[in-house]
C-alpha cells in the first residue's frame, strides 16, 4: 500500500483529484467509483474545477457508488444520489445516464443488487475506486463483522455508524438503518483504490487498516490484499501509524524516479 501523507485536508483533496484527473486524462472512458461523505467533497470540488478551468472532460466516463440508504427516494436531501448530483455531477460534462448511484426505493433488493454487480461488470470494472473510511475502520457500509468476500447487498448500519451520520440528519432518529453496499469483495476487484482520511478521529482507523492485522471487524484492512491501493492522509489522520518515516521515504524516491534522478540510487543517467 502506498501511503502519502499531505499536511492537512485540502493536500489531501489536492492530492486524490490528481490521481482522479490523470486516469481521466490518460483513459477518457474510464470507469470511476465513487464514495461520498465528507471527505471527498474537496477532492470534488477540485475536479470541478479542473473541469472549468482546464478542460478536464468527463463526457466519456462512467461512475458507480458505493452505496445508498434504504428508503430514500434520489431527490431526498439526504440521499447519496442527491449529495453526488450537488457535489459532482451537475457541475461537470458527465452523461447523466452514465452515473450510477444504487437504488435505496428498490423493490426487490436481492435482484437489483444482483443487476448492480453485472452492471459494472458489462462496464469493464472499476478502474479507481475512491474510499472514505468510518472511525470504526469500515469502507463502504461494509460494518465490522461483514465478510470480507461480501458482494452488493443490503447491509444493517451499526449504532456508531448512524451517531456518525446523525449530523447530516440532524437527529440519529432520521436517520436509516438499512443501505445497500458494495461488498468488500466487489470493492477489492477493482484495478485502483484511493483510500482518503483527514482529521484526528480517523487516526485508529487508519492505523488498523494500514498497520494492523486483516480482520472482518475492520473491514478496510482487507484493502492490504489489494494489489494497487494508494491512502492519501493528512497529518492528523496519519499520527498514530508506526511507519512514517519509511512511507516518507518510499515517496521521496518516487519522486526522485519520476523525474529521472537515476544517480540518487547509483544508476546510470546516461
């Protein structure tokens, strides 16, 4: 896993739009995953203006999210498709019918989490998948104990997770107790993770995840089996890992290689 640590939340949101704009760059019909939540408002806001300012096109790509509340039609305030259509969507050249937010107002959930996963399979797959993580270390709704081969399903929310999010409510009552999630192996199948954390009550969660054992009770710590994962944290959020110095260090030499300073590892530069 490679681990970037920026000073605070908008290096972070600075960051995490960089490697966003260059897969879009690179693969104009890429296909992106989508979290929502806090985190990665300004790593959106950064892409929005990247569209506005320096052309960045998003008229070919194709986005799926991660999950949404049960019960919430996609004009509720609260929705996870409301909050991606104000935060994203409507202020870039995406084809409205190229993103794709699950549905909480399904009828049969079973079957459309079913039509959810072929959906992105007949997209090719998920080339970036961008990740929040919650205080208690898990990704998507995935909540501790959720099986870290688990595929799109409905998922009930812990008592934690729902004190987190009452604040987007405005009581923990309004808050749903059901969502339908990517599962922690649908997310692992994806080519790329973004991993993003700011602020100091994400700090044991990142540390589990990235140091820790892989455990079901800490869902995103599955994301050590990825082949490709890049975390993107800030100073509060990487305080408590052990290894800073050596991931430190691992990007000081990937910057040195990226610009071609062979003779910094004793290599020829001629």
């Amino acid at each position: 896993m490679r681990v970037i640590v920026e000073k605070d939340k908008e290096g972070v949101s600075r960051r995490a739009a960089q490697f966003v704009a260059n897969l879009v760059r690179r693969r104009p019909t890429c296909v992106l995953g989508l979290a929502t939540g806090s985190t990665p408002l300004g790593m959106y806001a950064e892409l929005i203006r990247m569209h506005r300012e320096e052309g960045l096109d998003f008229s070919r790509v194709v986005t799926f999210n991660l999950d949404e509340y049960v019960g919430l039609s996609g004009s509720h305030p609260q929705s996870y498709r409301h909050f991606m259509q104000q935060s994203l969507f409507d202020h870039i050249n995406i084809d409205p019918r190229d993103t794709h937010v699950p549905d909480g107002r399904a009828l049969d959930f079973e079957n459309y989490c079913e039509q959810y996963e072929r959906l992105i399979a007949e997209e090719g797959g998920i080339d970036l998948q961008v990740l929040g993580i919650g205080s208690d270390g898990h990704i998507a709704f995935n909540e501790p104990g959720s099986s870290l081969g688990s595929r799109t399903r409905l998922k009930t929310l812990t008592e934690e997770t729902v004190r987190d999010n009452a604040r987007f409510f405005g009581s923990e009552k309004e808050v749903p107790r059901l969502a339908i999630t990517m599962g922690v192996g649908t997310i692992l199948e994806s080519r790329q993770c973004l991993l993003l954390a700011a602020g100091d009550s994400k700090a044991r969660a990142i540390r589990d995840t990235i140091e820790g054992p892989i455990t079901a009770q800490v869902t995103a710590s599955a994301l050590q089996l990825h082949r490709d994962v890049i975390a993107v944290l800030d100073e509060e959020a990487a305080r408590l890992l052990e290894r800073r110095a050596y991931y430190r260090e691992v990007e000081q030499a990937q910057a040195a290689l990226q610009a071609g300073q062979l003779g910094k590892f004793g290599m020829p530069t001629s």
